[in-house]
C-alpha cells in the first residue's frame, strides 16, 4: 500500500476501462459525512455516492447487519427458502403500502425489472396485442445504461454507437402535463415512466403539481404509473418518496393528499446506505402476479445480506429523523446558495428538493468551468462533480448537522468568490 495518489490513479488509468471521469482524489476511508483521501486529508462528501450513502459513511448500525449476516449465511439464491428474506419483504410492504415486493441488485436491473413487469400486465391484464406494448418516457431521463435503457435515451454519451435499440419506448418533454396528455391518446400504451426528479439531467425539478397530474392521467387512460425513486427515494428530498410531496410520516401513506401512489415503484442505492448493492421493484398482486417461476429472477436478488442490509439502513432512515432533516437543511441551503447567486455573477440558478440540490454555473455546457470549480472546492475539502457541462450536483449525507451544513456553505463561498478572482 502507499499514500501516493498519483500512483492509484495511473493504476486505474492503465488497468481499468475509461468509462469514468473521476475527480483527482483517491479515497480510502468514509465515516458519516466525512471521506478521507490516502493522504490523511479530510473532505465533505456532497455527493454521497449519488445519494447512494443518505445514511452517511459505514453506518455502524448497517455495517452491524451485514457482518452478523455474513457470518451466518450470505446467498442461497432462490433455488431455496432463507430466514431472512420473508421478514424483508412483510416489512417493505408495511412500510411502502405494496403487496409485492420483486428484489433485484442494481438500480438498472431494478428499471428493467419494472419494463418486463409492465409490459406483461400489459399483455395479459390491458390485452395489448403481443410485442407491441409501448412505454412513454422523457427527454433528459437517466434509468440506467443497459441496453434496452439506453435505446430510449436522449443522452448521446448514453447511447451512441451501441445501437441498434429497442423498440416500444415513445420519448416526450419533461414536467409537460399537456404532452403526456396527448401521446396516452394514442393505443398500446402500457405505461409511464418517470423520475419524479431528474436527478442525472441536473436536479431538473418540475411543477410542484406535475407528478400528481401524471398519475391522474394515467390513471384515466388505464395506463400504468412507474415511478423511478432510485436516487430521490429514502428520505433524499425530504420525504420518504420523492411522490409524498409533503409528506412527514416515515410510513408512505394514502390519506396524504399530496402522495401520489404509483402502480410500480422502483428503488435502490440509498435502499443499502451504501453498503451493499440493493434494488425493489414494488406493485400490487394485481401487477406482480403477472410474474410466474421462472419468467424473471437473479442469483443474488433477495439474499440474505442484502435482506438484512437493507432493514438496517430504512431503520436508520426512521430512527434518525432523516426525512425531517434532509427537508430543513435543504431549505437553508437553497436560502444560502440563493444568496451566493445574488452577490455573484457565476452562479445563476440553485433548485432542488430536500437535500438533492443542484447549481446552475454562468457558462457553456461545452466549457470547463464547473468542471474546475468542482477541483477548487475539492483543494478546500468539499467533494462534488458537475453533471450536464455547466450544472454541480449536491447532495450530502442525510445524517449532516446544521452546523455542518454552515461549514460547507462557506466553503462553497468562499471557493466562489475566489474563483472569480482567478
């Protein structure tokens, strides 16, 4: 082992694939809010793993599950019963108010597993002619990069040169009630799929009235409601589910008036703390039971580690007040990086929910301006990364203090005001 950086980058750099663009740090240890690099130096983290670790850094309390699990048992595949899974799945149904839940690994598989689910309801519950189900989705959306998802994205880095794609996916406007209005006019459509924000797009939050217009017309049209609560589920923006709306309660509940209830939910990252890959698709047995032995499955989804894992870190969520804390802190940060923007001309817009927030840097896209802002606030201890050329992410731990939270403003402030004096 050794504390040079450079060392572990070249190391990747020659022995890994290029698929990624790193910021010149190299990590070795992570503890709540905090990631020290190999050189004993101390960061925030403000982007969690893309909302992966809400729970914060090797929670004790997950970390605790997954070893007392993994010296038990660690994978039976499904071939067979195991004491963990059953108790798991009774409590993410009391918790998100499912019959079903469909356990995956990867958020992406997760996405596919929704795909697949709806489009087979579609052929045996709507009588949709076989293969000619159609799926609407939107511009700017991120659900993953295997091949069927990528076939309808609008993201060239996604998709170019790894077609061709496929078929039975219609691509419209995001946060366009009238445009989704329009295309569930049309026949064959199985279902609408959506992030309730797009978190990859730039934290592209829509009218607080969106969502809930969504549903209602999928509901009338007879079309499925997919929503993908991969990074804003678990408390991220302020709510258990980024479609509770307002919701306080640690438990998804119909008699919020702002809770939209999808017909399929998809979640993952945060769903482990970050310990674990853990994904769920959940619907009712009206839509789940569409699935038969043998028609969809995995080695590794519903093992006993993620099982136990994944009570672990919803325990956390509850137990800590994070649905609570992400909302407060995520309002003082908006106020904040609001009040930066008007002191300045480099930063022009913040937007976000909870403590998914994103800001929007006064330059091209196609220039490297956030790009170096993210490396001088990583000089001043706090980690980001741009998304969308001229668009930073941030999006901290859930388990942050006010306090901390203070700290990392100046931080952002002062690296600011400093840049502009470059």
């Amino acid at each position: 082992m050794t504390n040079n950086p450079a060392q572990y980058i070249e190391q990747e750099h020659k022995y890994g694939a290029h698929n990624y663009h790193p910021l010149p740090v190299v990590l070795s240890k992570g503890k709540g809010v905090f990631v020290w690099d190999v050189e004993g130096k101390k960061y925030y983290d403000f982007l969690s793993a893309y909302s992966a670790v809400n729970q914060g850094h090797c929670h004790p309390k997950i970390v605790a599950a997954l070893t007392n699990q993994a010296q038990e048992l660690t994978l039976t595949s499904r071939a067979f019963y195991n004491d963990a899974l059953g108790p798991y799945e009774e409590y993410m149904s009391n918790l998100f108010g499912f019959d079903k839940i469909l356990p995956m690994n990867t958020g992406a598989e997760a996405v596919e597993t929704a795909i697949k689910l709806c489009r087979k309801w579609a052929y045996e519950k709507k009588n949709i002619e076989e293969n000619q189900a159609i799926i609407v989705v939107c511009e700017g959306n991120f659900h993953g990069r295997t091949t069927t998802i990528i076939s309808f994205s609008s993201d060239p880095d996604s998709n170019k040169n790894f077609g061709p794609y496929a078929p039975g996916f219609i691509s419209i406007p995001y946060d366009d009630v009238e445009a989704l209005e329009q295309v569930l006019k049309m026949p064959n459509i199985a279902g609408f799929l959506v992030e309730p924000i797009q978190g990859e797009a730039g934290v592209y939050t829509p009218a607080s009235d969106y969502i809930f217009k969504a549903q209602q017309l999928c509901k009338d049209n007879g079309v499925l409601f997919i929503a993908d609560e991969i990074q804003t589920g678990i408390a991220r923006t302020g709510s258990l589910l980024a479609v509770c709306g307002n919701c306080t309660c640690e438990q998804a509940c119909e008699r919020q008036a702002t809770y939209v209830r999808p017909d399929i939910l998809i979640m993952g990252k945060a769903l482990s703390g970050g310990i674990y890959p853990i994904s769920a698709v959940m619907a009712d047995d009206e839509i789940m039971m569409v699935i038969q032995p043998g028609q969809h499955g995995s080695t590794f989804g519903g093992n006993p580690l993620a099982a136990k894992v994944a009570m672990a870190a919803l325990d956390v969520v509850a137990d800590e007040n994070l649905i609570q804390n992400a909302r407060a802190l995520g309002n003082i940060f908006r106020n904040e990086m609001q009040r930066i923007i008007e002191s300045c001309d480099l930063l022009v817009h913040v937007r976000g929910k909870g403590l998914l927030n994103a800001v929007v840097v006064n330059d091209s896209p196609d220039s490297s301006t956030a790009w170096d802002i993210c490396v001088a606030l990583m000089q001043n201890g706090l980690l980001a990364k741009p998304t969308h050329g001229n668009i930073i992410r941030f999006a901290p731990p859930l388990t942050m203090t006010k306090e901390q939270l203070m700290e990392c403003i100046s931080i952002i402030d002062n690296t600011v005001r400093n840049f502009i004096k470059k």
